[in-house]
C-alpha cells in the first residue's frame, strides 16, 4: 500500500498519507501573534494541506490541541469555534504542554480522512 | 468511505468512526474525585462509547494517557489494571500534561478497532 | 479484522498490529544516559519492533516525541537526524512533557505502515 509525503524533507515530511487517511500536525507562521491568531494560522496550515491532499476540514477524524498556556484556551477555542464545521467535527484533545520554539503557543496534529 | 460521528456537537464529536477504527478522547464525569476515581470513570466512558460502536475494551489499539500530576501515576495505575483486558491491552503511552479544567486529573485518548 | 499484539502484557502491549499499521510507543533502554544517548537506545528500539513487524523506518507515517527538557531538543533531533530515512520521513510532532520515569528524557510515539 503506496505511502505519500507531502514537502518531504530531511527530518520530516510535512504530511504523510496512506490508506485513505492524512497525518499532520500544523504549527502556526505568524509566531509574532497571539494565541488567537496563531491558531487562525495553525488552522489556516491545516486547510491548505487537506485541499492538497483532496480533502477538508469536514474530514477531520481526531485532533490533538497542544497549547503552551493555559490561560490561552478560551483565545484558542475562539478561533477554533469560528473555523470548524460544525456537525462534522472531529473529536478533539487539548492539553498544555511545552513547545519547541519558543514563540508558539499553539501545534494542532490532525488524522484526516482523505480519497487517495 | 463513511465517516460516523457519535454525538456531533458545534466544537467537536464525542467519538468519530472511519474505516473499522474509532477515534475518542475521555474525561472524567466525577470531577470533585481523586485519580483513582477519576481514571474509573474515565475508563467507564471508554466502556460505554465502544459499547455504541459494537466494539469493547479487547479492540483498543492504542492509548494515550495525560495526568496533571506525576503522583497520581500509581493510582491511574491501579484503575488502569483493575480494567484493563489482560492479554487484550493496547499499546500505551503515559505522560504529565496540563489539563483544560482544572478539576482534571486524568485525560484518556484511543484508538480502537470496531466492526462497523 | 485481525489484531496482532506483540508481547502483551497484563498492563499493556508493547505494540499492536492491525489493518496494516502497527502502534507503538518507544522508551530508552539506557536510562543512566544523556538526551542523545536515550534517543538512539528509543530509535534502536523502534527498528527492533518494525523488523518484527516486517516493517521498518521508511515505513513510519506520524511520530510524536516528547522530551522531558527543552533544552534537550538539539541532543534529540542530533539522534534523530543520524537515524531517520531522509526522504521517506513521518510528519513529526515534538513536544515538553513529564515523562513516567524520573530518568526518562525522551519516548516516542509512532504509527507505522506494515505489511502483515
């Protein structure tokens, strides 16, 4: 069954598919914002995956919301509830951890459903 | 390829089905309780939610586990081995995050095969 | 369909096998060691279950890693670079938390394709 990366580079491919699903995990690009805005961005990362790969967020199976504070749920779940198709969302798991640059406050990693 | 989703609400689905596999998160409903309880409960919900998808606690394949505090490891532990499928258990992996609601001390993610 | 559990245990398996992905969470072997050391001994051992599994690193499709200090993120990813398939990499997704262990700095999370 035929794997297929997605900007693969040394360390890791950007996206990964196989068998009908896609595994990604989205960071923000604008690391000078707030949490709000990072996860509009984050969000925004993981539509433009899904429309390479065929699909959409009305796909999404399984989400894992990393925040680096907790106060920042309420901002993050703010734009979370403006972007998610509501009925077809997927379930969701948040927890506050640290991340790895030090200006992100929010990493989404997503199972999606995909017709490659 | 279907995708069910189980209890769709405007932010996220209770659990999501796709290709003979479900996707959950569980929290606990006792929240005033210790970890030991907790984790009991949250393990009760896995219960109930396989149960709607035909499946059962010997089907899981994989589970993520978040406790707030690394003392509770013990007793998420022993409610963990009081219900676990012996011979049937999944993969595991344990770690120390934070919590969304600050009566959580336990969080359970899963993967689980069903037959639908 | 079938699942295959690989040295289950009454707590937990140490991977399972199923619909073409084996689960699996790797920990270090050599606790007394430092960030780089236990990220070759965990990346050892994910060879060991995917040859097991007539699998192996080209075939890895997500990893989570969680590392216990940030400041133990080059040591990690000096590990990781040396090991991973370039070209055929998982999307990958790195994050701080407590680990189980008080010696633990590293575990890592992977789903990867097989053939059984």
């Amino acid at each position: 069954m035929t794997i297929i990366r997605l900007d693969p580079e040394d360390r890791w491919s950007e996206a990964v598919i196989h068998n009908k699903l896609i595994y990604y995990t989205s960071v923000p690009t604008n690391l000078e914002n707030d949490a709000y805005k990072q996860t509009q961005s984050a969000l925004a990362e993981i539509d433009k995956i899904l429309a390479r790969a065929n699909s959409n967020k009305t796909r999404i199976l399984e989400a894992t919301l990393f925040i680096a504070n907790k106060h920042d749920f309420t901002a993050m779940n703010q734009a979370w509830d403006e972007w998610v198709a509501k009925g077809s969302a997927p379930t969701r798991c948040t927890v506050q951890a640290g991340l790895m640059k030090k200006e992100y406050l929010v990493e989404i990693k997503i199972i999606a459903a995909v017709n490659q």
